[in-house]
C-alpha cells in the first residue's frame, strides 16, 4: 500500500513547479514532467520528509528506476527516460538546499543523481531521425483531396509546414497577419504564438517549389477573400462539428477559432501519409528533412547560416546536432567517394569555419559535463 502523501513534501514540490514556471519560464509541459519524477522519487521513498534526505535514498533510487519497465511496452525503461527523470531531482534537491528549514540537504547530495556515464552517452547520442524527402512530401499533397473547406485546410497545413519549418505548437497559434504573402514571410510572433522558447524570429518561405508555395497562398487567400477571415484569425481554423441529418455528430465546416492543441495536426499528417501509401512523418521530422534539402543544394557557409536562423536557430551548430545527422546511406556515399574526389567547387563551408564550431561544440560538451 502507498503511503499517505507527507504535507510538507507535498508543499515543497508546489513551491519547486512555481519556482520553475514564474522564476524559470518553464512550460507546462515541462513542468509536469517534473511533477511525475518528483512523484515516482517521492512514492519509491515511501513519502519520507525530504527535509531528512540521504544518500543512499538516490543511490537506491537509481539501481530502482534502472530495472523499472515500460507500463505499456513491458521495456526497459529507456535510457534517455532514465537520465532526464534523475536529472529532474538532481535540480530539484539543489533547489531545496537553499530553502529555508532543508539545512540537512546539502547540494553535494543531490550529484548522487548523476547517471552512469555509459547511460548518459546512450541517451544523449546522436542518431539519424528518418524524415521524408521532398518528393514524398509532393507524393502526400497529390494524395490528399480538395472539394471541402476541411480537406483543403489540411493540404494547406502540411504544405504550410515544410514551406516554413514551423513547429506543430507553433502553427494552431499562427494568425492570419502572421503571414506576408506579398515578401514571402512568416513573422513567428513570441507574444501570441507559441514559439519554442518564446522566441520571436521571421521566417522566409524556404524554396520547396512554387508548386508548395501556391498551396499555402491559395489557403490563405480563400480565408481573407472568401470567407471574411480577419488579421486576428488563425491561418489554420478548427473544425466546426455539428448534428447530421441522422443526429449524430459530424464535421461541418470550419470554426472562427485555433485548435487548443497540435494533436489534430498529428492526426491529420497521419491520415495523409497512409493515403499516400508511405510510413507516417510527424510534423516535427518535416525540419529534418528540410536540413537534408540544404544538404542537397550545397550551400555556402554564409547560405546555411540563413538557413539556420529561418529555422529559429541561433547557433548554427544546433541546426547540425540536432537536425542535420546524416542517414547511413549518405554518409557511405560520401565516404567511398571521397576514395576519387571530385575536382574542388567555389563556395562550400570553409575549413576554418567547420573548426570554428568544432572548437564551440567541444566547449559546450564540456560545460555540460
């Protein structure tokens, strides 16, 4: 049987969620994420005051989360659910040391959450995320049909999609006046959308093709000229639902209003790959492949910093770590090749620049660990 919840436990992790989200500017995503690991470390300590803290409660904590299973898969739990959920209450006890009426918790005690290095490599590598490829986006859009306001509205968000790079997140918040069809833009505005971080950016339409483009600008001038849509207007309105001649519930039309979430654009995308016959791409991926068409194109060092900073990036190492790894294929390809390299090209990377960021990511690794 669980323990009953010890109050001042209880009151220490409702000061920490504030603390993250007024002092720290965390989202509530974020945040609930915290609670569950404060919640599992709380229950597998069978609600002892975390006032009277030790040790060996991480330590056995750790060898416990260690041998835990998925729920729902019967795994393992994986290596990256493991570090960041021991990292979560690494944070959280340094932050009750310094709290009035915790003078036991001593923050050296809480790098006793530290994972195993080996762990730690294995959630923070680097694999290749599969995305689709430009024709395959192309192949989706042909797929999906056109005769109602609904089945339009979705074409035009997942052309939307890889046009800008957007976030899912971000664009059920978009509005109409976010838009600038005339200089082919997107101004990612932090005080009403929901941009990673809060960020405010512009965004240029990256050249996917006039074809992709045209999707976006009919759908956005069929909301303005047809049917009155204003500035203040989401870009991509929710499904209005209302009784059939049968009294059930059906889809019927659009609403004045966003969607309160992205779990619609999920689904739609979903839809549209299976009817295109191809395996499903989240939103998400679609900044992937768009970091594999800069690939493509070659661009020069001044170019991919433009495209860096389209997709929101300051760095443009985040652009290469995070987006850029390259499928095995490819990289075999350039591998083998390199046994008869081509004559040498104008443009291209410079050498010292790549050294450049070599140096700035060996720092980061550093400060990070």
């Amino acid at each position: 049987m669980t323990a009953k919840h010890h109050p001042e436990n209880e009151k220490a992790k409702r000061n920490y969620l504030q603390f993250l989200r007024d002092v720290k500017g965390r989202d509530e995503s974020s945040i609930d994420q915290v609670a569950k690991a404060l919640e599992r470390f709380d229950d597998y300590n069978r609600r002892r005051d975390f006032g009277k803290f030790h040790i060996q409660q991480a330590r056995g904590f750790k060898a416990h989360l260690t041998a835990q299973r998925n729920i729902r898969t019967g795994e393992p739990l994986s290596a990256s659910t493991v570090v960041s959920t021991l990292g979560m209450l690494k944070a959280f006890f340094i932050w009750l040391s310094g709290e009035a009426g915790y003078s036991r918790v001593k923050q050296a005690d809480a790098e006793y959450f530290n994972p195993p290095d080996n762990l730690a490599r294995v959630a923070t590598a680097r694999r290749h995320k599969p995305c689709a490829s430009l024709k395959q986006i192309r192949a989706v859009l042909d797929a999906m049909p056109t005769a109602t306001e609904i089945e339009r509205r979705d074409r035009a968000l997942v052309a939307f999609t890889i046009l800008t790079g957007a976030r899912d997140r971000a664009i059920v918040s978009f509005r109409l006046k976010d838009i600038d069809l005339e200089h082919e833009l997107l101004e990612q505005d932090a005080r009403h959308a929901r941009t990673k971080g809060a960020k405010t950016f512009t965004t240029w339409f990256f050249p996917v093709g006039a074809d992709i483009q045209e999707i976006v600008v009919d759908w956005v001038t069929f909301l303005r000229s047809e049917i009155g849509f204003g500035p203040e207007d989401p870009i991509f309105p929710k499904t209005h639902v209302g009784n059939g001649s049968d009294t059930q519930f059906r889809p019927d039309g659009l609403e004045r209003a966003p969607w309160a979430n992205a779990n619609p654009v999920r689904a739609i995308f979903k839809e549209a790959f299976a009817k295109a016959d191809l395996p499903y791409f989240n939103p998400h991926s679609f900044r992937n492949s768009l970091v594999q068409l800069a690939y493509e194109l070659k661009l020069t060092a001044e170019q991919f910093k433009a495209w860096s900073q389209n997709l929101g990036h300051d760095d443009c190492l985040t652009t290469f770590s995070s987006y850029g790894t390259l499928p095995a294929h490819r990289q075999a390809e350039i591998i083998r090749g390199l046994a008869n390299p081509a004559p040498a090209q104008a443009g291209g990377i410079s050498p010292d620049l790549l050294r450049q960021w070599a140096e700035q990511m060996e720092r980061a690794n550093k400060a990070s660990g």
